[in-house]
C-alpha cells in the first residue's frame, strides 16, 4: 500500500467518511488509485505522500485555486499579515476595504457580510431573505449546500433534490418541522417556477439559484425571475460561489445583464483560502440587524487579505481572458480526440469549468479507467476540468497529448469489450448531480 492508501484506511476509522468534503473522498475517483492526500503544491503541480508528482488538471482545489496553488503573491499578503496577527478584540481595517471594493465591481449593492463557506454565505443569505420579508417558503435551482434550510426539501419529497444534488439524498438530522419550506424548480423552466410562484403566493422569502452553471440560461429566463421576484417582494439571491470571478472580474451576472438583491461569493474569490462574502443592496442587508448573524471567525484578517490580493491579480492580469482560452483550449481537444479515435462523448460547462461525459452503458467504469490511465502518465485528471491560471499552454499541451493516448487507449478497450479487466480499483462513485 502506498502511504497515502495506508492514512486513508486509519482515517476512515477516525472521520465519518474519511474526509469532511464529499468532492475529495477517493472514492470519487477510484480509491485504490487515487494519491488521496498531497504533502505539497505550487501552480497546477501536486506532489502526494510518496512524492509521486502530477499536474492537476482536474477541479484545482474544488475550483478555489483559481491562480494556482500557493500562489507567490497571495502567500506573501497572508504572511504579512499573520505576523500582524490574524485575530484581535479589534477589527480588521481590511474588512472595509473588501467591502468597499466588491461594491465598486458591482454598482448594484450597498453592503457586504462575511463568513467563510459557500454554505454558510447561503444560509445566512436566506436568513436576512425571511428576517425581510417575513416568510418562511425558499424556491431554489441548483446546489447550494448543507444546511437545513436546503436538505428540507427532501422531507417532503425525497426526489426533490433528484436534478439539483445526489439523488435520493438523506434529510436524516433535518427537523421534521421545516418540511414544505423549500422547494426546487429546473433552470431555464419558466413554466415551473411560475407554478411554485402561484402555489405559494404570499408566502415565499426568497428564490435563491446559481445564475450560471452548466448551460446558459435562455433569452428571458432570468429576466423574468427577477421581475416576478421585484413583482411579489421576494428576494432574489444569486449563488456565485461556483461562476463567480470566472467568466469576468466579479459575478457571472455582470455578465448576464440581471442583478439580483444578494449575491453570494466563495472559492475562487481568495485563491485557496477560507472567506466568502455576501453582497446586496441596503435596504435588503440591513435586515441582518435585526436577527442573529455572528461568529468570531468570520473576522479573522487571512481571508480577507487573500481576497484583496486575489481581486487584485485578477484585475492586473485579466485573469478571466486566460480562463476562458483554457477552457476553450481543453473543450476543443477534448472535441477532436474523441473524433479521432471515435469515443461518443458529451462536452458541456461554460468554458473555465467544463465537463465530459461518456456516452455508453458502462459510462462508470470507461471513466474509472481514463482517471486510472491519466494518473499513470503524471495527471490528476476526471470528466471534469477548472480552469486556472496556473494552466500553461506546455501543460495544456502535455495533457491533451496525455489525454490522446488514453482516449486511444478506451476506444481499444471499448470494441474489445475488455474495459472491466483493465481496471485496477473499484469503480469511482457517482458525483454531484445538477440541472444547471
């Protein structure tokens, strides 16, 4: 067993699942094969516990490393202020400068809160929407986390979750008592959302929805959730924890020309350190005075200082431009190899995060063996690919060279029939399950 298959077997004994985050269990990926555990990165290079070193061309940090892994200058801004402390009675100034800079890239809000997950920024976001409005119901479209306020919906209806998270998934440990507060609509599905609106007519807090994930939302779509929203004086909060910072400086709204009156900000936005913010506008935000949000660690100074850093580079180095080049680069090759060696495969996902699926009855098992063949030529690589900075063109090209090989390598195994014995490991499980 390699060291990592041997931390991994002790760890499944001490931690529920064996990590804290669904994305980075092994089993996603095929466990036997998997290096499980890193002892250091630097750019897109990733050296695990037997110093076996690979480039990652797979999610990049679960898409928080969007300048690459311990990138020089965001390392440098953190240390400097870890050595003028990370925590004190006192606030951190740079709370106000972050705030007043995610204002100034979207004119639309007025005040800014902090936590440290996506999750969290979620929740709170739905907080303020029922402490405003004074109701309870939340509509939501796509993934936005683990908290009770989400997983209510499956207590209702253990399907509701089928098109938005992992099907079937557990409300265990929900109370019973938020059953038919939140329900799921489809993106780009007018006709849905407008029967959850009529339904529930004077009852709803919010409508909560990633504004872009996989596809781009059809003409009028998101225009008119926002103008029944406006209509009916139901907050709309836009989850940019995946998109945001991808496709522009700021949320993939910008992009869209809709503005919500809550907008959510996570991963990418501090390069691998832990911070999220929550935008909106004033008479929306300042609800938060008027119930409970607090905690000591969402003031600490590294989050913040890793984000003014962060939207910093961004703005030097048009980061959004090379992100969108990659993710054209990598869909396109992923385009031609499968012509070329006749794979039937599906591309999908805006640019900087784009996916590919196998189009046959053993989809699981050829995607087994294309993760297992990829490590083996020096890639951490799955039907997945986040965008980075860190990307070159030379590693570009070294992975769609990589990529040739094992495409080749499938197509062979595939008309032979004989995909199942060349497979080292268990096969990967299934992952997160959207619509949008």
């Amino acid at each position: 067993m390699t060291k990592s298959q041997e931390l991994y077997k002790k760890a499944k004994n001490i931690i529920p699942g064996g990590t804290q985050l669904l994305s980075k269990r092994p089993e996603m990926f095929g466990v036997d094969n998997w290096p499980s555990y890193y002892s250091k990165a630097k750019g897109c290079e990733v050296w695990d516990l037997d110093n076996n070193k690979y480039k990652d061309f797979s999610y990049m940090g679960i898409g928080s490393n969007v300048l690459g892994y311990a990138d020089d200058d965001i390392n440098e801004a953190v240390k400097q202020s870890i050595d003028k402390s990370n925590m004190c009675t006192l606030n951190a100034p740079e709370e106000v400068e972050l705030a007043e800079e995610l204002c100034n890239i979207h004119p639309w809000a007025d005040m800014v809160r902090y936590a440290k997950s996506g999750g969290e920024s979620a929740t709170i976001s739905i907080r303020i929407a029922r402490a405003k409005t004074k109701k309870d119901i939340v509509l939501f479209c796509g993934y936005h986390g683990w908290h009770d306020w989400y997983l209510a919906s499956n207590l209702g209806d253990e399907n509701n979750l089928e098109g938005h998270l992992l099907p079937g998934l557990s409300p265990a440990g929900v109370p019973k008592g938020l059953k038919g507060t939140s329900f799921p609509f489809t993106y780009n599905n007018k006709e849905e959302f407008d029967r959850l609106v009529s339904k529930y007519d004077g009852k709803i807090a919010a409508v909560i929805m990633e504004p872009l994930r996989n596809v781009y939302p059809e003409k009028g779509f998101l225009e008119h959730i926002r103008s029944i929203t406006k209509e009916k004086g139901i907050v709309l909060i836009f989850d940019e924890i995946s998109a945001g910072f991808r496709l522009c400086l700021g949320g993939s709204h910008l992009t869209l020309g809709v503005e919500p009156d809550i907008a959510l900000f996570g991963k990418a936005l501090s390069n691998g350190f832990p911070m999220a913010a929550i935008i909106g506008r004033k008479e929306v935000m300042q609800t938060a005075q008027d119930t409970f949000i607090s905690s000591t660690y969402w003031t600490d100074r590294i989050g913040l200082v890793a984000s003014l850093k962060t939207i910093k580079k961004f703005k030097e180095n048009k980061v959004h431009i090379v992100l969108e080049k990659n993710g054209s680069r990598i869909q396109e090759g992923w385009k031609n190899l499968a012509a070329k060696h006749k794979l039937n495969i599906s591309i999908m996902g805006i640019k900087p995060l784009s996916y590919f699926s196998f189009n046959y009855v053993n989809d699981k098992e050829i995607k087994t063996l294309f993760i297992q063949e990829m490590l083996e030529l020096g890639f951490m690589s799955t039907t997945g690919y986040y965008a980075s900075f860190a990307h070159t063109e030379s590693d570009i090209k070294e992975y769609l060279d990589a990529t040739d090989k094992v495409f080749e390598k499938l197509a062979v195994a595939i008309e032979a029939k004989n995909v199942e014995n060349l497979i080292h490991t268990e096969l990967c499980h299934s992952g997160f399950k959207r619509l949008t």
